[in-house]
C-alpha cells in the first residue's frame, strides 16, 4: 500500500533558501544598508528605551523637566553667583542651559548605550540582526529627552528677551554632530565593554570629567588662545559652541574650534565604526 502512493505521489524536491552568515573581512564594509533593512527593530529598541526609562517612576517624565533645570541652578549659584564665571555677556542662567541642552543627551546616550550590547545580550546570542542597531538605537533614545529640554529652553530665551538671528538655520547640523559624537564614543564603549566590564563602571566618571573638560560652566573664551587648538580636539566643544551660537547668537563663535571638533566627531565615527566591525564577530561567543 505506502509503494503504490509512493508511486502515485512522487516525493517533490522543494528548494529551501539557505541565508549564510558570515564575518564581513573588508575594513570599510560597514553594511549600513542592513540598518534600514531592520529599520522596524531600531524604531522597537529605541522605543522600547524610551518607555522602560520612565516606567513606574512616581513623577514620570517630570524628571526630563527636573534634572536640567536643578543642574542649571546649582551650576548658577555655584559658578555664575560665587565664582563669578563669565558668560559671554549673556545671563548665566540661559548660557549654562544652551550648554546642558546637547551635554545631557551625549551623557544620557553614553549612558545608555555604553552598555546596551551587554543588557541585549539574550537577544544578541540567539537572533541575527546587524549589531550596529544596539549602540544607534541607544543614542536615538534620548533625543526625546532633549526635544522637552528645548521647549524649556526656549521659554527661557523668551523670558531673558533673546531672540536667535539666522545661525539657527545650522541648528540641525549641530544636533546631528552632537548624535555622532554620541554614537562615536557608543561604538568603541559597547564594544569594549562586551569584553573587558570594567568600562560599564567606568562610563560615569568618563561622564564627569569629561563634562568638566568641555565649555558647559565656562566659555570657550577663558582658555587661553595657545591651547584652543589642543582644546578643540574634544568633539564636545564645537557642538556646545555651535549651539550657543545658534541658539544664543553669541558675538565671537570661534569657527576655528568649531571645525576642528567637526572633524575629531567624524574621524572618531569612522574609527568606531571600523573598530565595532571588527569585533563584533565575537559577540555572541563571550558575551
């Protein structure tokens, strides 16, 4: 009886499509058209972030709100009020906020993605997806931070009378440098920090000193001119710069450190991107 259906139904060969994965071996390989690719899963890790951020806090996204404004207050009392830290001519107030506006999201994206591989690391041991969508969708989340934070910032222009002139058409161009920047150092922090842990522990004081080394309590003006070439190699400074000067339309924006931040960002983008390539291979293996 099974020969005569065997005979009467013969067995059909059906082609199965067979994906293989496998390490990229050129250096600037990057596959960034994956990213669009997986687009669906970034919009879910970056949401994802946004809401777990937030979930069952007992004032919500009122800290958005809150922590920008009381560091605004201590750095005023404290620097503007006591040390009597200069501000370009501009209330200290607003000039400090100008500068918390790109430095809390670089700090809360360092933050974040610093140590996304390793709090993915469930999904990042058993499903394919390219690697590169962890770090980025960390340094997408806090942008909702900062949309709340400009609104803020904006009412407080509006109450010191300052009115932004044309420089606030470059405005997009400096929130992308500082969303670089961002993803620059996320790339070689997550990457390192797969392997060697210590680097989770050591991204909030990284965050500390480094706030302290770029212009946020202090412009760019009290750095003596011999040094501001050395100065400007942080990337941070020609993004708060520029957002003062956007924003605040400051008389003197030195363009110069400006430029030279510019290109520190996307020299250190392209190293992180090469850098994450070639060790994400081992991600699964030791993660």
């Amino acid at each position: 009886m099974n020969g005569t259906i065997s005979s009467a139904f013969p067995a059909v060969a059906t082609a199965v499509p067979v994906v293989l994965i496998q390490p990229r071996k050129r250096w600037f390989d990057f596959d960034l058209a994956s990213i669009y690719q997986y687009r669906e899963l970034l919009y879910f890790l970056t949401w994802r972030d946004v809401k777990v951020r937030y979930k069952q806090a007992a004032i919500g996204v009122a800290w958005v709100v809150l922590q920008p404004l009381l560091t605004m207050l201590v750095f005023t009392v404290i620097f503007g009020l006591f040390a009597k830290m200069p501000s370009d001519n501009l209330p200290y107030p607003v000039f400090t906020f100008a500068a918390l506006l790109p430095w809390n999201y670089f700090a809360q994206a360092i933050s974040r993605s610093g140590t996304s591989l390793v709090s993915n690391a469930n999904l990042i041991s058993k499903v394919y997806f390219p690697r590169l969508i962890v770090p980025i969708s960390g340094a997408l989340g806090p942008i909702v931070d900062f949309a709340i934070s400009f609104v803020i910032l904006l009412g407080m222009m509006a109450w010191y009378h300052i009115a932004p002139n044309w420089g606030v058409l470059a405005l997009p161009f400096f929130l992308v440098l500082a969303f670089l920047t961002a993803l620059a150092s996320c790339l070689y922090l997550s990457a390192m920090n797969v392997k060697y842990r210590d680097v989770g522990h050591a991204i909030p004081f990284l965050v500390q000193f480094w706030m302290y080394a770029s212009p946020v309590v202090y412009p760019l003006s009290k750095i003596p001119q011999h040094w501001r070439l050395l100065y400007s190699l942080n990337p941070m400074v020609g993004v708060i710069e520029g957002f003062r000067w956007a924003l605040l339309n400051t008389e003197h924006p030195d363009f110069s450190a400006i430029a030279v931040s510019t290109f520190m960002v996307l020299a250190l983008t392209l190293g992180g991107l090469v850098y994450f390539r070639r060790t994400e291979r081992t991600f699964a293996d030791i993660i």
